[in-house]
C-alpha cells in the first residue's frame, strides 16, 4: 500500500470534511498541515476537475476561517497572557509587526510555510482590520493551495514523483536545511530588532 492510499484510509469516511476539520484546526492552534491530506486527496483526483476545485475551496475556505478564530484568541486573551507570563517587550514587537507589515505580512504568512495561525493570532493581539486580514489570507491560501492543485491536476504522478525524488536525495535535502537554518538565524536577527517606533511628540504651544 502507497503513502497516499494510507493517509487517505484514514480519513475516507469523512471525506472532504476531514481536510475542512483539519485545514481549520491548523489555522487555530494545532501544529499538523493540511498538505498531508491535501494533496493525496488531490493526486487521487487527478482527471476529476471539479473535485479538484471543491478541494481546494474547501482548504482554503477552512483555513481562513480558522485563522479568523484565532485572530479573536489574540484579540481577547493574547495580550493579557502575553503580559502575565512577563512577554511584554515580545509583544511590544507583535504591535510593531502588525503596524509595519499589516496586510503584507498576513498574505506572506498565508502564502507560505510559515505558520499562518502565528499571525492569526499577532493581527487580533494587534488589532489589525478584519476586512484586510480575510482578503490577505483568502488570497495566499488561494494561491498556496491553488499552486498544489494545479501542478497535482495538470502533471499528476509526474509531480509526485519529482517530489519525493526530491526527498530521497540526500544533497539537495542538505542543502535545503542549511538554507532553511541560515533564514531562520536571518528571520531571528531581524525579530531581536524589531521595536514600535516611537511616538512624534508634538510640540506644544505655549499658551
């Protein structure tokens, strides 16, 4: 039995609804992506169009959704923990993050691996729009998810194959980590230096 015939055993009794429940969940909270189920779901769509489409509506769909629960976490209770458990220069640097990259920052986070429940969260802590925030992630898990649907639908096991090719060469999976360590030490570099500017003092004048 392949890999995609077991992951998909396990969720062939509910079906599309599993990758809503899963898609919405990792938006929120839980650490496992939807990809895993995602995209077997798709390689065994290949051929079927509109299957195709409503799979990725609906990870898409959920995703947002969930993201939207867990912008109210951080809306509601993520400043208060944040300053309870003594984190308030971090999140003096979540505000800063919001203010500077608002919507941007929310569409990169949706469109790439990084974990897009993160910024959920850092845009309710922020108090980020919640006009912008829905349309940055409709459009980056759209187009994450689309990317998947896509290159699985018009090249199939073709796609697949190159893939885990790719992670069964041992170089380029090297490579790939030492690249992945160098942006990480980048990306810490550059949180350690991210402050709220500080206010323009307006100067008084005298009465």
């Amino acid at each position: 039995m392949s890999w995609k015939d077991s992951v998909l055993e396990a969720f062939e009794v509910f079906g599309p609804a599993s990758l809503f429940l899963l898609s919405f969940t990792e938006a929120i909270i839980q650490p496992i992506p939807p990809d895993l189920l995602y995209i077997p779901m798709l390689a065994n769509a290949i051929g079927d169009t509109p299957l195709v489409v409503w799979l990725w509506l609906v990870v898409t769909l959920a995703s947002v959704l969930g993201a939207l629960v867990g912008y109210a976490i951080g809306e509601r209770w993520g400043t208060t923990l944040m300053i309870r458990f003594g984190q308030e220069r971090q999140l003096t640097k979540l505000e800063a993050l919001t203010t500077r990259y608002g919507t941007m920052g929310i569409f990169i986070a949706a469109f790439s691996p990084i974990p897009y429940k993160v910024l959920g969260w850092m845009a309710g802590m922020g108090h980020m729009a919640k006009k912008p925030f829905v349309v940055a992630g409709l459009l980056g898990r759209g187009l994450r998810f689309g990317l998947e649907a896509v290159l699985i639908g018009l090249y199939g096991d073709r796609a697949l194959d190159a893939l885990m090719w790719f992670l069964d060469n041992e170089i380029l999976l090297g490579v790939g980590l030492i690249a992945c360590i160098g942006l990480l030490f980048l990306a810490w570099r550059w949180w350690s230096g991210l402050e709220q500017e500080p206010p323009t003092q307006e100067s008084e004048t005298p009465a």
